[in-house]
C-alpha cells in the first residue's frame, strides 16, 4: 500500500496520475498546503522540504520496514522502479525518460510555477517579472513542441516523464499560453488527457480540494516562507 501524502497541485497530480495508470493501491492522505498542514512535524518527518507529494511505501520490494520518499521526481522513478512500469530497464531507453523527467522538474515546473506565482498571486504587479516568466514558460511550450514533432510521447512510449509534464501543461490559459501556437504540443495533451487513468487522477483531485480558495492567510502560508519559517515549526 502506498500512503500518498497529497494536494491538488500539478506535483501531486504527477502521482495519482501514476497510481491510477499501474493500479497501484493507494490511500490518500491530505495535506491542505493553504492551512498549513505541510509544516506538521509528522509530515516534516517524511519530507523535510515541507513540499507535497511525498510518499510512505508500507511494502517496499526489500521486505523491510516502510520506506519513505519525497520530491515528485524521486517518488515517480521509486514507483516506477518499483512497478516496473513507464520507466524502460534498457540503459538507452531509461536515459530518454530520465532527462525528460530532469527537463521538467529543473525547467517547466519551476518557470511555469514563477509564471503562476507573478501573474496570478503576487501582490505587486511586476511587468518585468510577468513577462520574464510568460516567456520562458512559452519557450519550453515551444521545447516540448519540437520534441514531438516525430514520436508521441516525450521519451517514444508514454513514461513518467509525459506524467511529470502534463500537469503544468493543464492550467495553460493561467499561464498566457495558446495550446493552438504548440500543434504537436497540443495533440500530446490531448491525447494524455483523454486516458481513463488521467481522468480518474483527477477526479481525485475533486474529492479532495472540494472550495479551492486563496486568502490572504494562505497566502502568507504558501509564499511568504523563510529559514525562520521553518525554524518555527521544527
């Protein structure tokens, strides 16, 4: 059983995405990150980074105690490794996955989640900052176009990497992106949207944040954090 520790952000639908693809059996555990619930000493235990997803494995493949693993990156190679699903054994083919995979928690997630942050939630208005991002965010738009111009999937066949990128490709409209400049972009989308599993991964989402909201409050919570931030809560 996998216990996910989880909320309703592009890096926690990367692993219900993942679960429901392989049938994993899971139990959802919520941590509402707008209340403060990631900088509970139990989470704090198994991710340190006060970051979701993070994962509590209850029976990991070496018979041993449960194992703990968090970073969305590390958790889909864990499973992946663990199912022996949607991450290729073969050196060559593992490598197309693995930087595809790298790509994305080192650039799309990162520029698309500043895009986010100036253009939706900052409290300051910084045209500097919202063009930077807006741009760059278009610019991978356009990386991932070319990529797939000549295969469907990022790495060939549908792997974690397409599950790590499709979540920051969903709220592109937030994004000032048009899905219709990226055609072979578009197509990937459309085609991970309409699997059965990337349906019920975020029909989870739905169960879990039923009044999605931001206050003032929260926002403090969510981007106001510092080392005294978590020096306060250790």
């Amino acid at each position: 059983m996998i216990d996910l520790y989880y909320w309703t952000t592009p890096n926690g639908h990367k692993i219900t995405m993942f679960l429901e693809e392989t049938g994993t059996p899971y139990r959802v555990v919520p941590v509402n990150i707008s209340t403060g619930d990631q900088f509970k000493p139990e989470f704090l235990a198994i991710s340190p980074n006060n970051r979701i997803p993070a994962i509590v494995d209850t029976e990991p493949g070496d018979g041993g105690g449960p194992v703990s693993v968090f970073e969305s990156g590390a958790i889909l190679v864990y499973l992946a490794e663990k199912t022996g699903k949607f991450l290729p054994r073969d050196p060559r083919g593992r490598r197309e996955v693995m930087q595809w995979l790298f790509w994305q928690m080192g650039g799309l997630g990162p520029m698309a989640g500043q895009n986010h942050h100036f253009v939706q939630y900052a409290p300051e208005r910084i045209p500097y900052a919202m063009d930077r991002y807006v741009r760059e965010t278009s610019r991978l738009y356009k990386v991932m176009d070319n990529r797939l111009s000549d295969r469907e999937f990022l790495a060939g066949d549908y792997s974690i990497a397409d599950m790590a990128s499709y979540p920051w490709v969903v709220p592109w409209k937030r994004q000032q992106q048009n899905l219709d400049d990226f055609p072979n972009l578009r197509r990937w989308f459309d085609t991970i949207r309409a699997r059965p599993a990337t349906v019920r991964a975020y029909e989870v989402a739905k169960t879990i944040n039923v009044a999605p909201t931001v206050s003032e409050e929260s926002r403090k919570l969510l981007f106001g954090q510092s080392a005294e931030t978590l020096k306060n809560k250790a």
